[in-house]
C-alpha cells in the first residue's frame, strides 16, 4: 500500500503520499454531473455509482489513496433509527432517554444489509492501479451517538455529554459495536486495505470523559476488527483533541492518527510519530485562497516540518477536514501536484 512502506521515489529521493478527506464531493464537476441524475441515497448504494464517483478524484487529481464513497450514519439506519437525506441527513428517532434504546435493533443481517459497500469495495479494488491504497471508513462510536442524540454533531451536545452519565452510551454502544465491526469487517472483505474511523464530534468532550468513555468504547472497536484483519491498517481521525487527548489513546491496534489544523503537526510528528503515522493537516479553507497564497502555506508548511526535523517517513499529507463545497478545484489539482513535485526528502 502506497500510504504506508513503499512509497514513491522520485530522484532518489522519496515523497509524501497525499489524499484528502471528502476528496469526492460537491466541489468538483464529475460529482455534480453523476448527481444531476440521481439522489445522495442511491449514488452512496448503488455499488456502481459509488465505484464511478470514488475514481473521480484519483483519475483527475492523482491522490495515492482511494476513499469508498458512501456515509458514516448507515449503521444508524440499519439499528431502526430512519434516515433520509433531504438534502443532508435526517433520522426519524432520537435517543433522548433510556427508553429510546429499545428501538436499536438491526433490521437485517450485517452480511445483506452492508453488502453494498462491499460490493462497492470490490469493484474499486479490481478496477483501482494496484498501488493506490482503498480505504473503508465509518463513524466512529461518539460521533455516531451524537448524531443519534442530537440529530448531528454541531452544537453544545449537552444532551450527549448527559447521556454518557445517564447510560444512553453504554446502551448505544452495547447495540451499535457488533454492527461497526460487521461494517469495517464487511468493507475490508470486499476489498479496503485500511478502515478509517472518523470523530468530529469527540473533540467537544472534556478529556476525562474522553478517557473513561469514549476510549473502552474505541478500543473495543480496533481490537475486535484487528483480531479478523489483524493485516489491515486502522486510521483514526478526531477533530478538536488536542495533544493530550492524542497521547491518551495508547491503542496498538491503531495505525495512523489523523489531526486537524489546530494541531502543530511538527510536534505531533515528533511526539506520536514514533507509535502512528500521522495524517493530516492542512487547513481546508486555504484551498479557497488564490493559488499564490495557497502555494506560499504549503511551502511554509513544508518548511516548518524541515526545520523541526519531523520523521517524513510517518506522515500522510492530508486536510485538517475534508474539502469544502465550492472549493476551486484548480487549486486541489495544484495542491496534490506540488505536494508530490515538492514535499520529497
């Protein structure tokens, strides 16, 4: 896998792998004219739709790895909980009280319900250059609470802190980790040769609940999936944690620690770099910049690592988050070409 030992060597010198988060997406033109045609719903099931929008990033842009299109909240779907799109997500249930916990039961088999993404999975695999990396991704299980306690991950999430007092986590979590692991499981059998799993919301959290809730529950997940694809990569990306929450999390059976922009990437390269690799952590926005001022933040970027003498060998260029919609999309195609012509060493 491109992302991890054998990376490209360019003039005997080797680069830096790259691939963005939501690299498949509104801002860019083979999405919208798929999405002229259909619904968010069928172009995440349909196994071919899904296959033809997750090549639209890697045939234009080049990025080294892969990233399944689909969404995080299917889980919730399948535990009974609704959802639409209309056009962002809507379920039909909320988990307010302890009561609420009774209706998370699974319509259907993991193995037919998720059959979709590995179909999907399958035809990226066989149809993706062998040294592109494909990665799987789901919620992971604070951000996906959140959304079924708040309906989303914006906000205070004051009902969801309560919740991990008042034993709404546990009992989600209790009903929703056989199903994440039937999923992560599910995508890498058809073909993904990594799983990311990603909390946006988590951040939001005091770091002593973040230790004594969140991290059973993420541990639980990572060594479950690692003890039937013990070969597979697990990424794990959190928005808002900062450098204690990071060294907290202590778990072998992650791989690479995706970071956000507010993090000092050299620091967490120096401090982490020797038990992860790290990913990430260019701001998104700057994307939105002319390429002028955008070129001169990667090169400063670029900079800054050099002079903190970071391991290069651990790191996976990336965003701090995904591409935001209307993000020009010339500068995604600069950004992926200078990183590789130039974030060699």
């Amino acid at each position: 896998m491109g992302l991890f030992n054998d990376r490209t060597q360019v003039n005997g010198k080797t680069g830096v792998p790259v691939w963005f988060m939501r690299q498949a997406g509104r801002y860019h033109d083979h999405y919208q004219g798929i999405k002229k045609n259909s619904d968010f719903m069928t172009m995440c099931k349909n196994p071919e739709l899904a296959n033809e929008i997750t090549h639209g990033p890697i045939d234009d842009f080049g990025f080294d790895a892969a990233i399944l299109f689909s969404d995080l909240l299917f889980p919730l779907e399948q535990l009974n909980m609704g959802l639409v799109y209309n056009p962002g997500p809507i379920l039909d249930k909320r988990l307010e009280t302890l009561e609420d916990l009774k209706v998370l039961n699974a319509k259907q088999p993991a193995s037919e319900y998720y059959k979709f993404q590995k179909d999907a999975c399958s035809l990226l695999r066989k149809s993706l250059a062998p040294e592109k990396t494909l990665l799987g991704f789901v919620g992971a299980p604070f951000t996906l609470y959140a959304y079924a306690v708040e309906g989303g991950h914006a906000g205070n999430l004051t009902s969801s802190k309560l919740g991990l007092y008042d034993g709404r986590f546990q009992g989600f979590v209790e009903k929703l980790l056989p199903e994440l692991v039937e999923n992560m499981c599910i995508q890498a059998e058809g073909g993904a040769d990594a799983m990311c799993l990603f909390d946006t919301a988590v951040g939001e959290l005091h770091i002593r609940d973040f230790k004594k809730y969140i991290l059973p529950a993420l541990k639980a997940v990572t060594k479950a999936f690692k003890a039937k694809y013990p070969d597979k990569k697990v990424i794990y990306y959190s928005k808002l944690t900062h450098m204690e929450y990071l060294q907290s999390i202590e778990d072998d059976n992650i791989d690479v620690l995706g970071v956000d922009w507010r993090m000092d990437l050299g620091n967490a390269l120096n401090t982490l770099g020797k038990d992860y690799y790290i990913q990430g952590n260019f701001d998104p926005s700057w994307l939105h910049l002319p390429w002028e001022h955008c070129e001169a933040n990667l090169k400063a970027w670029w900079q800054e690592l050099n002079d903190a003498n970071v391991p290069f060998e651990r790191w996976i260029a990336g965003l701090g988050h995904g591409v935001l919609q209307h993000t020009p999309q010339d500068n995604v195609r600069n950004a992926v070409k200078h990183i590789h012509e130039n974030f060699l060493y």
